[in-house]
C-alpha cells in the first residue's frame, strides 16, 4: 500500500515525501479513508503508530476542498492532553499543510496568551489547543468556536485521567452538533468507551494494534533490586552500557528533580521535567535531549505523555506505575518508526502486585534479573512496620519518613542491551524467572 492509494491530494503527497515517508503505517491506511469518507472514527492507536499524520492528513485534504474566507475562522479544532503534545502535533500540521492554502496555530497555558491572541485574531483555519488555555480564552470572548467543522480528541484516556472530561464537555457545548469528529486513545477503557457513544455518531473502529498491547520491538526486562539502591544502580547501567539517550520515569515531581541531581552528580547530564516546571523550562530539556547535549530525561507521567522523540533506544521505569495502562504508554516512546527499544523496569519488593498488575494486562511474563550487590535486601516485614511507623505520623531526622522505613530514591535505572544496542553492562546478573 502507497500514500497515493490513499486518495491523498498531490499537495499532501508532497508534503509526506518530503518528510521521507514512503508507506502508511497500519493505522494510517486503515483512518484515513475512512475520514476522508466523512465519517467519525474511534481509533485505538499507540504514541510512534503514525497516529497524528493519520488524521492530519485527511483533515488537511478536507478543508483544503473549501477556498479560504477573507476572515478565517476555526473549522478545524485539536484537543490534546500536555502542552509537548500539543506543540508537537502543530508541527506536523504545519509540516503537512505547506503546500496548502491553510492556517493554523496553537495555544496552551504557560505562557503569555498575548502573542497566541493576536495570531487568531489574524485568522487560522485550524486550533490546536490545550483544553485549560482554550477554555480561558474562549470565556474571554477571544476566540469563537462556533464555525468548527472538525473535532479531534488526541490521546482522549490521558485527558480523562487527568480530569479533563468536564472541560471537554464545556467544549462540546461550545462546538456546532454538525460535524465530523475523531476520538484517538491509547487503550479503549470503559470510560473511553461511554465517552465515545455520547460524542461520536455511527463510527468506525480502527485498531493499529490489538487493544493494550505494546510496540512488539520492544523488549522488556525487570531487575529486583533494593529501594535504596535504585540510583546506584542506574548510574551504572547508564555508564557501563554507555546509554546516550535515556528517559526515565519516576512517580513524583521530587523524585524526578534528586534523581536528576543525582545524575549530574555522577557525571551524567541530565534534566527533570514535570507539571512544575515552567513552558520554557520543558521546552529547553527536550531541545537538548532530542540534540543529544543532555542525556538523560527524568519524568513524571503527566509531562512525558506524547513526547515525541524519534529512535529512542532506552525507556526506564525507576518506579512501576500503579496502573498497568501507564506501563503500556511509558513504553511507547520506544521501539517506534521501526526500531528497536528496550523497557526496563527497576522493581522493589512493594512493587510485586504492580508486576502481576502488568503482566496481566500485557498477556506475557516479563523477565527478571538481579544484579550482583544490588539485590533485595529488604523484607515484606520492613515494609509492612514501615507503612506502620509512616502511617502513625512519627517524623524522623530526614523530615516525615520513619527512621525504620528504607529509603527511596527517586530514579530509574536501565539494563543490558540484549542484542541490539551498544552496552556493557554493569555487573553479574542472574535471571530468575
């Protein structure tokens, strides 16, 4: 299958082979006739499946049919979870669109509303917002949505999980009824699923890959290891497997900021990001991850949802998320565009029903390694007076943590590469299971 098979407009075939794309990835050849169709879709689609060019594409096409008004208005409107999310699906709309007669700008918090205000005010056939920012302005009567052909919802399950939904009904309210609307999520939950049967209207259902699942060239590997020595850990991993480019999950905004410390400190750069830092700050780290002068990016869930970094080889969980889905969209970033990518997690003892939690969602067993003087030491008896002693509100010397519960640190850690990637891994390790 070829993009011209598609129906694509020559315009857009220029755009594509310019960008150096030749074939459409299963969730592109499945959407796009389908939207070019007219018809609203539920598509279950990974970040790195192609998704954004999968309904960018037959948007473009279908606006470009209608010559532009003296005075644009918004016929085209993109919701998006994160402010990276949303910058980066205005690029490709932008990338894609060169050689149409078509506008389009952005918008989210963050940043001063003053310079995204004068550039709809100057006229944009397509939006592409964050719901909080698109909301403020739209309750400041700068912006109108009155005239919107076209509604997408990208990465709809994280936006209900950080509770967007009654925005996006505020937004559905404000919206024509007539129009042609796209829902795109990584998982098809029940929330997902009740949301889709009140917004969409008779749609079709494209599926890139089975529902839950994770990119197959990704392969997975679980180290046991001792809480207080997850960053020990890490630092070696990332330096015996001389690792260039690896980001990393933490649970906290704390934790993601001494774990980055940590790094520096060992002579490994790096940089946080998280819901703390400002826009320019986010910005800045990704500029320099994706251009190599930082090598590491620590993150929370939140910030790092739709990244978009090409060819990532190393994901690293330092702590499981307490949802399996999580695991699944983590993972994401790599084995993407083809390549290959490894998802490595840095498992504790309290950790265990996060495994089973993961392992049932992914159908597969994991497998699990220790590295020799990084193994357990602590015990499900520890752990349990611990969350006791934690629980009872006796602060220690280190500010609030009980002097008998074992310290965390905030990290995450990597493992060998088995195949695929340069490593050298760090220490004797023992698969046990």
């Amino acid at each position: 299958m070829s993009f011209e098979k598609l129906g694509l407009s020559e315009a857009l075939l220029k755009a594509v082979s310019k960008k150096g794309y030749t074939t459409p990835s299963p969730i592109q050849e499945k959407a796009i006739p389908k939207i070019l169709e007219g018809r609203d879709v539920l598509a279950s689609a990974q970040t790195g499946t192609g998704k954004t060019a999968g309904f960018t594409l037959p948007m473009l096409q279908i606006l470009a049919k209608e010559s532009p008004q003296r005075k644009r208005k918004i016929r085209a409107l993109i919701l998006t979870p994160t402010r990276e999310l949303a910058a980066q699906v205005y690029d490709n709309v932008r990338e894609y669109s060169e050689y149409l007669d078509l506008k389009s700008t952005v918008i989210f918090g963050g940043v001063n509303q003053n310079p995204q205000v004068r550039t709809i005010r100057q006229g944009v056939d397509i939006l592409i917002a964050t719901p909080g920012r698109l909301l403020d302005l739209e309750n400041q009567r700068l912006l109108s949505l009155s005239d919107v052909e076209f509604l997408v919802l990208d990465e709809a399950d994280r936006m209900l999980d950080m509770g967007f939904l009654r925005d996006i009904k505020k937004v559905l309210s404000l919206v024509p009824k007539q129009r042609q609307n796209l829902l795109f999520s990584a998982t098809f939950s029940r929330e997902i699923k009740n949301f889709a049967r009140d917004l969409l209207h008779n749609p079709v259902l494209v599926e890139a890959t089975p529902e839950n699942t994770t990119a197959e060239k990704v392969d997975h590997m679980m180290y046991r290891v001792d809480k207080s020595k997850k960053t020990a850990l890490t630092i070696q991993l990332i330096k015996e497997g001389d690792w260039d480019q690896v980001l990393i999950f933490t649970r906290t905004k704390h934790g993601a900021n001494r774990l980055s410390q940590k790094l520096d400190k060992a002579g490994i750069s790096s940089s946080a990001i998280h819901g703390n830092k400002t826009q320019n700050a986010r910005t800045k780290a990704l500029s320099g991850f994706k251009k190599g002068s930082i090598r590491v990016l620590v993150a929370t869930d939140i910030a790092a949802r739709g990244l978009d970094i090409p060819l990532l080889p190393h994901v690293i969980n330092y702590e499981l998320p307490n949802v399996p889905e999580d695991y699944v969209h983590r993972i994401g970033r790599t084995g993407r565009a083809g390549a290959s990518g490894e998802a490595i997690s840095l498992v504790g003892l309290d950790e265990k029903d996060y495994v089973r939690g993961i392992e049932r969602l992914l159908d597969m067993k994991i497998p699990k390694e220790t590295v020799d003087g990084f193994e357990p030491t602590d015990t499900l008896a520890s752990l349990e007076e611990a969350k006791k002693q934690q629980g009872s509100g006796r602060p220690d010397r280190r500010g609030g943590r009980s002097a008998s519960r074992p310290k965390s640190n905030s990290g995450r850690g990597g493992n060998e590469n088995r195949g695929h990637n340069k490593s050298k891994s760090g220490g004797n390790r023992r698969r046990n299971g």
